[in-house]
C-alpha cells in the first residue's frame, strides 16, 4: 500500500451526529481556486469544501489545473478540477474522497475505503466491528453551539449529571471532584471516568481535585476537525478507562490559507458569550503547518434569574417549601429527638432599629425560613484562552515528522451559598435577649444579609505536547512513534466565609484571643439578633476573614509504538496485523489550604503521587471473505482480533482482549457484532487521599433535615474495575441514497469504584442498602458518641469544627471509596438519514436516538439489583433528536427537535418529558467581493421551553442532568476564510 497524504476538511453542515451521507455532500458552497498545480488546487478544494482527501503524492505529481470559481457542490467541483486528468474520485466513506486513476481497477479501492481513525489500530481496517459516530466540522457548526464540549453534552448517548459546571453548581453532581468546573463526557452514564478522552488519538491528562476525567472545554473548538464517538469498550486498543467508549477529538492536520470566526450568543437574563477565533495555514510540497487561536467570554446566570430556583419556595410550581430554619433574622431551635433535626422555637422578629431588644421581639412557634442557595450563580462567568498549533515535515518518500501544541487557560468566578450554621449565645453577649428568661440558646443563622454570599474565583490551565514521526519500512509496512505530555492545573479559592473560631469569639462564647488582633470588648461584639443592619464592618470583616483554596495539578507523559502492515494473504485478502507497545507515567498532587476554624491558615499538601504503566498490544484484521471469494448472501467476512496487557506498578497486570466480526450479506449492507472486556484502574485520589470529614444535611423519612458526619478519602486496597461489552448492530448504506443504522449494547460493570453513600445521599438514612455505611448516634445523651464526633471535630484537617456544636450530629455516614457496586446498561442506538433533490433543492432528513432497556445497579456486593432507569440521578429511557435541513443555492435552514423522556424522582412523582426545538438559517453569499464569508443565526429552545419541574430537596425546581435552565438562547455568527 502507498503512503497516502491527507488533506485537512469536514463533511457538509447538514451532517449530524455520524450519520453523514454522501447526500451531505451535496450543499452548494463558494470556490475560489486559481488556477495551477493540481496539488495546490486539491489543497483548496479540501480546505473550501470542508472535505478530506486521500492520495499518493505521485498521483498527481506534474499535474495542472485551470482553477474553479464560483457556486458547486463538492461533488461538482471536484469534477470540474479533475477534468482530463484521468483520475477518478470516490466517497468512500462519509466525509471521506479517495482519488485514483482511472484505470485502476475497483479492487484498489478497498485499501483506502478501509482507512478510519478511531475505533482500531490498522488503517486498512475496513467497516468497524464496533459502532462509530462521527461529528464532523460542519455538524459541529449545524448545532449552533459555542464549543465542541456544549455539543458532545447534547448527545443522547451521553448524561449530564456529571462532570460539567451545571451539575457541579446545582449540587447534582454527587461525585463533587470538579472543582474547576470542566466538561467531560459521561457516555452511557457509567461515569465520566468510564469514558477516554482523546485528542488526536492521545490520552489527556485528568482534570479536578481527583484527576479522574479529561476536559473537553480546554480545547480550541474552532481548530477541531472533528469528534469520533466509539460508543463500546475499547480496553483492548486504548488500555485503561474506555469502559463505556472512547470520544476521540481530531484536531486539524493541515490548513491552506486563513478564517476568522465570531460569534455573540445570549439567553434571558445573562449568559450572554461572545467567541472569536482566528486559523492560519500554510501547506507547502514537503508538508504542512497551521496556528489557530480563540477567545471566549461568557457571563454568569443566576438562581435569581429564574422563577423556579430563585427563593427555595417551590410551592408555586406543586413542589415543597426546600426553605430552611438557618435564616435571617434567625430562629432560636431545639433539637426534636423523635425527627432528629432541629425546629424553631421561636422566630426572630427585629424591631424598627433592626435588632430584637425584649421578648416581645419574638414570634413563639413560628419560623423564619432562608433558602440556602439564595443569589448562588448556576452558570459561572469565564474567560478563555485557546492556542492550537501543529506542523508536518516530509524528510524523505519514507519519513515524516510532526508535532502538535495546545494550550488553554481558563479563568472563572461565581457567588455560591453563604454560610449557614447552629450556634450557642449565651449571656456573655451583650446583645442576647431570651423570649424565656434562660441564659443561653441555640440559634439557627443565615449570613446572607451580614456577609451576603461567598465568593469562588478559579482558573485552570491545559497543556498538551506531542512529537513523532513516521517510517514507511517496506511494501505496505508502516512504523509509527511519538512522545506525548500533558497537564492540568487547577487553582481555586472560595473566600468571604465564616471562621467559626473567631465567631464564637465575637459572640462572646469564648474569650478575647491575644493571638488576634480583634478585641470583642473593643471592637463590637456579633449580634444575631438583628436583620443583617445589626453589625459593624470591623465585627464583619473578622468573622468572615474564612477562606479555602485548592491547587491541583495532574500529568501524563507517554512514549508509543506502532507497527503496521500486512501480515500474509488469504483467499478473502491480506490479513492486516498492527503491533504496539507503550510506557505511560501518570502523576497528581494537590495542595489545599483551609481557614475556617482556626487562627491561621491550615495548609494540607497531599503527597504526589504517580503510576508507571507498561503495556503491549496488538489487533489483526483477518478477511475471511472477499471479494476474490464472495458468493451470494455473502458479499464479505471480517473476523478482527485485539489483545492489550498492562503492567501497573501499583495494581498488576491486566489482560483485555476483544473480538469483531463483520459480514457483509449484500452490497450496501453491513451487519456487526464484538464482544471485549475493559479495565479501569482506581485514580490515584480514590486510593490515597487523606481521610476527611465534613459536616451536611441529609434528610429522614419524614423529610426532616438532619445533620450528620460525612467520612470522605481513599482506601489503599481498592481493585481495579472491570467490565464486559457486548454489541451487535447493522449498517445499510447505499452510496447517495439513505442510510440507516443500529446497535443494541450491553455492558455488565463490576467491582465499581463508587461511594455507595453518595449514589443515593437523599436516601442515606432510610435506604436498607446503605445500612453498612451509616451509624446512627446520640451525642446529647451517649457519651460513646459525644467522645466519637468530638474526636472528628477535634482533627486538624476538619474545617467546621465550631460551626456545629458536637451534640447536634444525628449520624456518621461513610462514604469512602470503596469497590461496592455494580452496573448492568443496555439498550438501543439508532440512526437515520435520508437525503431528498428536487432540482436546485435539496432536503436533508436525520434522527439519532438513544433508548435504554436497563440501568440496574447494586450499591454493595449483598445487596440486589436495582432498575434506576428512568430514576432522578441516572440516565432516562430516551432521548433522541430529529429533524431536517433544507438548501437552496446560498442559503440554508434546519430544524431540529429534541426529545427527552419522562421519568422520576425518589418518590415517585413522575418529571415530565422536555422537548426542545433548535432552528438556523444559514447565508454564504455569491457576491464575489464576499467569497469565503457565511453568516449563520441558530436559536436553541425556540419557542423557550421551561425545564420540566423537579421537586429537588435543594430548593432549585429543575435537573440540570436533562434539562438546562438558559431558554431561548440566540447565536449569530460570521465565518470569513480568506
């Protein structure tokens, strides 16, 4: 086989989601291509016509073209540049042209139809085994998002629960590692940790305090050629994580010229964005080379600008009043013993200068009520800046060196929740009043109107870093190699918060502290009795002088290996073999630091600590029947064979093999089928982090709040967890013609890495299942249990020690990790396409769904199984989107509608389905003085759609795993190329 160059594009605007056709081609679209080389025109044609080309540099060695220019589709253009050059082209995959003589025969083509880049090592690899979707350049455009991380969020295979600023920030998010707010991708719901990251076929380095997921958001969308999704476990070719599949973004290999983008976006309320970027390009007869750079800004949104998350009443909308007794004014409490939480005695109630002075100042049996999420942002605002740059140098016909860069930094800051706690004052205060003559109370408190809310500013940073090249040894054999790095460092701090050790100060409840420079007889002392007016700044700025930071930093270096090539013939054709090695160190270390508790910051620095991993791999693909030997009902036979081990220097070693078969009964028809097993090692955070506690609220089954202690840290003896995949699936695609396709998937995941307690929080004291993990205590009338919590609180590393008094917790939940559960998912992802031409007019029609047959779960080895599907926290039986594109000369417009299922929360109060409809229209004018612009306006939510209503314990009437709260958003956006 000839080595093959590629030139850089994408298929047509009207694919989406891997279901392009060579209908999609079909979009008429402007050339400006001079005349000359036929080389450089090709260069042209790929970079305007967003299309990859593959060929043998001799093939058009010599070879002139007269230029084209004008209004054509793909498919004509490329015919009128290869016009009496004896060559011929095929599609022979969506998105992808081969070119060849003319006289060569039809047999020839196979090599390059089989060329793909995800889902297998071999370039000659033909249909895959497993299913891939394909987002391509102009389909990532069609969706009218900002970032490739907002379209793969969309995808109905992928759940947003997890991994990505709206369910950190919403408090969905259980496993609470994404403390820089990235984006991952969490296909099928088994955690974004179950799903590789790839950028150009190299790993990325994990992002957030446990490093256990990549982020998506870090990369420059608009240097992003396209996105591959293998939706089924890839251990076997990709070693570990690609449990539930692998989304691989290929960023551009080569560009000829230079395009500017800006685009301004905005929903009711605020999140207004605006993005702008810049690409530049050079190819030249010996290689390539491109630099690309983008900006983005976006603004926060929130929990005020939305009805159903503003105050925490969700009566109005059929729900409960989520409002809590930690208010402002406060409420002097009493620990009930049959609930176990703790209820108003009397209500607070200030008089005209804004304190309570006398008893007659409180409301007996009433409450005041607080949401503790008022003024929160469920959006953050951010700012970022994106670098990609990539160069290819031909040394020789045999040799080729490349290398790529990205870079990302992105800042962020929001209002989260202010402090909201149980605290004694007694008569040492000079402000304390008791509406009962005693000397002291327990005050439920908000400091919402003393301090207003805490105030979280962050940034993160990406770097990646590739070089590697390339060896042609001999007839059709191939050596590939190349040393990768990338890191992710996150730094984020939370200030404007409570030191409880300086509020009891000021309340009086201890005395003045020398080490400080606050005297309370001098200064003023804290009154809790007022309505926020009550307090002087100096009492303020000392009480909430608190803060916490975090800096985390995660690697991963590699060194690869790849041979490839043809091992011997059969009659079916060559059998095609591939054979790996690589050495991979991954490495992570964090730094915290707490001042909440004490009187000077509390530095904690987690040891770095890394892994080694070595491993070897191998894939062949072995045509049993082709087309030297296919008879009726069967046109072909595919058997592909794969095997990986990895050594651990901390686990072991595990063995992956997975196993494809293909078959092809008649042209156009393709049906599959794999089996394989993967592999997740523990991340270093889950086995070594230091065990912590910290307090939090779960409720009973009365619904009554309690607080409890919540363990938290790694365990040193956790397993690694392993999964078996199957798939089948069948592929029906005529050239030019409609294609459809399906895949039914089932993974069985066991010995899962989890924190059962975590899986069901809302659920931890009423579940039978999580029994293991909870010890109900008494601390105001045990003493067992008063020495056991006070023995937490007294840990250096506990940052409320004095927030809560010791007799207040209910129970000690234990959440740490632990290898207690298991996943068994299976379902149904389906496909279609179907392009229609009447005239000038072309119609585009596609849909892709995702419906789930079972999502059962075990939280612990004894316990049964579960069904979540359809369960708040876990994926939804459906969710799909349809819809069609019309073009017309230069013009084109979609629409699309998206739909998902209805389900329900933990009492099984039905959420209703949400469906949304996405419009755009696009203009790329002929006006020659205008070449190479396109104007596109895309509204998401057009007729504005509320989430479906969720009665969530937190107060905010909506799920940010299947719904989002923006709205309507509207984009307008300018693509010039030049």
């Amino acid at each position: 086989m000839r080595r093959l160059s590629l030139l850089s594009g994408i298929a047509s605007a009207a694919c989406v989601i891997a279901i392009s056709s060579s209908a999609c081609a079909q979009e008429q679209r402007t050339y400006n291509i001079p005349p000359g080389s036929l080389r450089d025109a090709l260069n042209q044609f790929a970079t305007q016509s967003d299309q990859q080309l593959f060929y043998s540099g001799e093939l058009v060695r010599g070879l002139q073209s007269s230029g084209l220019r004008g209004r054509y589709t793909p498919s004509q253009a490329l015919d009128a540049l290869l016009a009496g050059s004896n060559l011929a082209w095929s599609e022979t995959r969506p998105g992808v042209i081969f070119l060849r003589s003319s006289n060569t025969i039809v047999e020839a083509e196979t090599t390059v139809d089989e060329i793909v880049v995800t889902g297998t090592l071999l370039t000659a690899a033909g249909q895959l085994t497993s299913p891939v979707q394909t987002l391509n350049r102009d389909a990532l455009d069609a969706r009218g998002l900002g970032s490739v991380a907002e379209v793969l969020a969309t995808l109905p295979q992928n759940y947003a629960g997890s991994a990505n600023p709206a369910a950190s920030l919403t408090l969905t998010d259980r496993a609470g590692s994404n403390s820089a707010l990235a984006t991952g991708v969490n296909l099928r719901g088994l955690g974004p940790d179950a799903t590789l990251v790839l950028v150009n076929g190299r790993r990325l380095a994990g992002t957030g305090f446990r490093g256990e997921f990549a982020d998506v958001s870090a990369l420059p969308s608009a240097a992003v050629e396209r996105v591959d999704i293998l939706l089924d476990g890839a251990s076997a070719l990709y070693g570990a994580d690609a449990v539930a599949g692998v989304v691989n973004v290929i960023m551009r290999r080569s560009f000829d010229g230079q395009e500017t983008r800006a685009r301004i976006s905005a929903a009711q309320g605020g999140a207004e964005t605006f993005l702008v970027s810049h690409l530049v390009g050079r190819d030249w007869s010996s290689g390539t080379g491109l630099l690309s750079y983008e900006y983005q800004t976006a603004n926060a949104l929130n929990s005020a600008d939305r009805p159903y998350t503003a105050d925490g009443d969700l009566r109005p909308f059929g729900g409960t009043d989520r409002r809590a007794v930690f208010a402002s004014p406060g409420n002097i409490v009493a620990l009930d013993r049959p609930s176990g939480a703790y209820v108003s005695q009397f209500a607070i109630r200030p008089n005209a200068s804004g304190t309570a002075q006398s008893p007659s100042d409180f409301a007996a049996g009433e409450r005041s009520l607080s949401n503790q999420l008022q003024g929160v942002d469920l959006i953050p605002e951010t700012e970022r800046h994106s670098v990609y740059g990539r160069v290819r140098q031909d040394l020789s016909d045999r040799v080729e060196l490349s290398a790529d860069l990205r870079f990302s930094r992105r800042e962020y800051g929001l209002d989260t929740g202010t402090t909201a706690t149980i605290f004694q004052v007694t008569r040492a205060n000079p402000f304390f009043v008791s509406p009962t003559g005693a000397s002291a109370h327990l005050l439920g408190y908000s400091f919402i109107n003393d301090l207003g809310v805490t105030r979280r500013e962050g940034s993160s940073r990406s770097l990646g870093l590739t070089a590697g090249g390339s060896i042609a040894l001999g007839p059709d054999w191939s050596l590939e190699g190349y040393l990768a790095f990338a890191e992710e460092r996150g730094r984020t701090r939370t200030g404007n918060r409570v030191n409880s050790l300086f509020l009891n100060e000021a309340l009086g409840n201890t005395a003045d502290n020398p080490a400080t420079t606050y005297s309370a007889v001098r200064d003023g002392y804290f009154n809790p009795f007022g309505d926020g007016r009550a307090n002087t700044q100096n009492v303020l700025d000392f009480i909430g002088s608190g803060y916490s930071s975090a800096d985390d930093r995660s690697r991963a270096e590699s060194v690869n290996l790849l041979l490839e090539g043809p091992a011997f013939s059969l009659p079916g054709g060559d059998v095609q073999i591939a054979l790996g090695a690589q050495v991979r160190r991954e490495s992570l270390g964090s730094r915290l630091e707490t001042f909440a508790s004490s009187l000077a910051p509390v530095e904690t620095v987690v040891p770095k600590r890394d892994r080694t991993i070595a491993a070897v791999f191998a894939e062949a693909r072995v045509p049993l029947v082709g087309p030297a030997n296919a008879r009726p009902g069967l046109q072909s036979l595919d058997l592909s064979v794969a095997a990986r081990v990895e050594e651990y220097d901390d686990f072991g070693t595990t063995s992956n093999p997975k196993l494809g078969i293909i078959w092809s009964p008649a042209s156009d028809w393709f049906v599959r089928g794999s089996f394989g097993t993967s592999f997740r090692a523990a991340a270093l955070p889950q086995l070594f982090d230091l065990s912590a506690a910290a307090p939090t609220f779960v409720p009973k089954a009365n619904g009554a709040s309690v607080l409890v202690l919540y363990r938290y840290g790694g365990n040193p003896d956790l397993k690694p967890e392993t999964a078996e995949t199957w798939t089948a699936g069948f592929e029906y695609a005529p050239r030019g013609g409609p294609r459809f396709s399906g895949s039914y998937f089932n993974t069985q995941f066991s010995d899962r890495i989890a924190q059962p307690v975590n899986e069901n929080l809302t659920g931890a004291l009423v579940d039978p299942a999580l029994a293991p993990f909870v010890d109900l205590v008494d601390p105001g009338n045990n003493a067992q249990d008063l020495a056991l919590i006070q023995s937490y609180l007294n840990d250096p590393t506990f940052g409320f020690r004095d927030l809560f008094p010791a007799t207040s917790y209910g129970a000690i939940l234990d959440a740490r990790w632990v290898n207690a559960a298991s996943v068994f998912v299976q379902g149904i992802d389906l496909s279609v396409a179907y392009p229609l031409t009447f005239g000038r007019h072309a119609v585009f029609f596609d849909a892709n769904a995702s419906y789930l047959l079972d999502f059962k779960t075990r939280f612990t080895p004894t316990a049964s199984d579960r069904q979540r599907l359809g369960l708040i926290g876990n994926p939804t039986r459906l969710r799909s989107r349809a819809g069609a594109t019309w073009s017309y000369g230069d013009a084109r417009a979609s629409l699309h509608w998206n739909h998902v299922g209805a389900y329900d929360d933990n009492v099984g109060r039905e959420i209703k389905p949400w469906n949304t409809v996405d419009m755009q229209v696009a203009w790329s004018p002929q006006n020659p003085a205008l070449d190479g612009v396109q104007v596109s306006l895309s509204v998401q939510n057009l007729f504005d759609a509320d989430p479906p209503f969720y009665d969530a314990p937190i107060g905010l009437g909506f799920d940010a795993a299947q719904a989002n709260l923006l709205g309507r958003i509207v984009a307008l956006q300018l693509t010039r190329r030049w």
